[in-house]
C-alpha cells in the first residue's frame, strides 16, 4: 500500500472513530476511492447489526452489502444521523464540489437528511477555492429533455463551456445517472461566491441539483501524501495543510 493509499485508509477510519455517533441508528455511506475505507472501518464494529445504512448510488449500495451491513432506504428512513462522504474539490470554508461520479443528486439528499456530514478525501481535493484544482466544470445533473436549453442558459451565466458527459468506451452516448438524467459539466473557472451560484443554477428550469455544496460539512479528513491525516473544521486557523492554504487569503 502506497503512502497516500495508507493515508486515505487512515483518514477514513479516523473519521470513522471519531464521530461516528455510539448509538447511530441511521448511517449515510457515500461513494469514491476513500469512502470504500470508511465503509470497511464501520463493517468492523461489533454493533453493526444495531443500525442501518443509506447509500447515495449504486458504488455505496455495494460498499455497504460487501461489508456485512444493513441496507435502508431513505425512504423509510428520512432522519440520518450522520453521513460519510468523499468530495472533488474542497475549500478552506467547507465548501465542496462533487458529482465526478455522477452520484451528486443522491449524495445532497443523503447529506440533507443527516445530521452531521463527515467528508474523508485526499490531499489532491484541497484547493483554495472551487474551481481551482477541479477543472472538469462543476457537475450538474438536469432532466434529459432540457440539456440542450441549459447549456445555453449556463454560458448566459458566465460558464466558459459545457459539456454533456459522456459514457465513454463502455457506453455510446452520455452518461445516465441513477436517477435516469444527464449530467452537463459546467466551466465556471474560479468560483468566489458558490452559494449564490448554486442558487442561481438551481433556479433553472430543468435543473435537478448541482454539485455544489455549501453549509452543510461539518469536517473535513484529507490522507496527506506523507502519509499523515489533517483536518480542516472551516475555520481558518493556520494550524493544517500548509496553514490551511495561507489562512484562505
């Protein structure tokens, strides 16, 4: 195991061990290369038939039968105690990016229905605003009937471009996502303000929800490449990760 694999396992038990409420009934497991370590740390209590999970797509769904777990549905479960999840793109205010795996509208509803949520992920996710790091364009899944009107409504937004996913080798046309909608990844360069762009997207028709997501983290673990594990709890502090990116500046 590399360092930063070791790290990322590391992080992901950590944050396992350290909020994971003793009596949680309910449990949000999402998706990505780190969570599969959170979905094995919480596989490994001695209680894990006390409590159910709820995935934010099909990765998690399998993360949580591979290890031994119990599947709910959201449906029957609307009240979450706690939620794990990975991320794209952080920033020093918690802020993330998320969607690269096309699970994002899942993961919001998981996340909204929590009560804390816990994001493990690795040091290449750190950036000093969204945007930065992540140039794939911030995720945005949207009813297939209107894609074409939305990508002509998000360069009127300032997008640079926009792009309809696509399936790639393994699939001749876009990307269709649990929820049976597409996904356009929109350009958006530096984002300085994301809330009040999400909220600007969200207000078009069309729209499912997009990939980010604001005032909802509690904490954040990142696996360093050292190695090591830090922390950032969105507030500037000087004391993680390069002073978390210079005091955010």
């Amino acid at each position: 195991m590399t360092n930063i694999e070791a790290a990322k396992k590391l992080a992901a038990y950590r944050a396992v061990d350290e909020n994971l409420p003793p009596h949680a009934k309910v449990i949000g497991i999402g998706s990505g290369s780190t969570v599969v370590y959170v979905a094995e740390r919480i596989g490994q209590l001695p209680n894990k038939d006390d409590f159910v999970c709820i995935s934010t797509g099909f990765q998690s769904k399998q993360l949580i039968i591979d290890n031994g777990l119990k599947l709910g549905q959201i449906e029957q479960h609307p009240s979450i105690d706690i939620a794990f999840d990975g991320a794209d793109e952080v920033d020093p205010q918690l802020n993330l990016i998320k969607g690269g795996g096309a699970c994002l509208f899942q993961e919001k509803l998981v996340a909204s229905a929590s009560d804390k949520l816990i994001i493990v992920a690795d040091f290449r996710k750190q950036s000093k605003h969204l945007g930065q790091n992540w140039r794939q364009g911030v995720p945005i899944e949207v009813v297939p009937i209107a894609f074409t009107k939305l990508i002509n409504d998000l360069k009127r937004l300032g997008a640079k471009s926009v792009d309809l996913r696509q399936g790639g080798k393994a699939k001749a046309g876009p990307v269709i996502t649990d929820n049976n909608n597409f996904i356009l990844d929109a350009d958006f360069g530096i984002i300085e303000d994301p809330k009040s762009l999400h909220l600007q997207l969200k207000q078009l028709v069309g729209v499912v929800d997009t990939g980010l997501f604001t005032g909802i983290t509690e904490k954040v673990y990142f696996g360093e490449e050292s190695g090591e594990v830090t922390t950032w709890d969105g507030v500037v502090t000087g004391s993680t990760t390069e002073e978390v990116i210079a005091e955010s500046k």
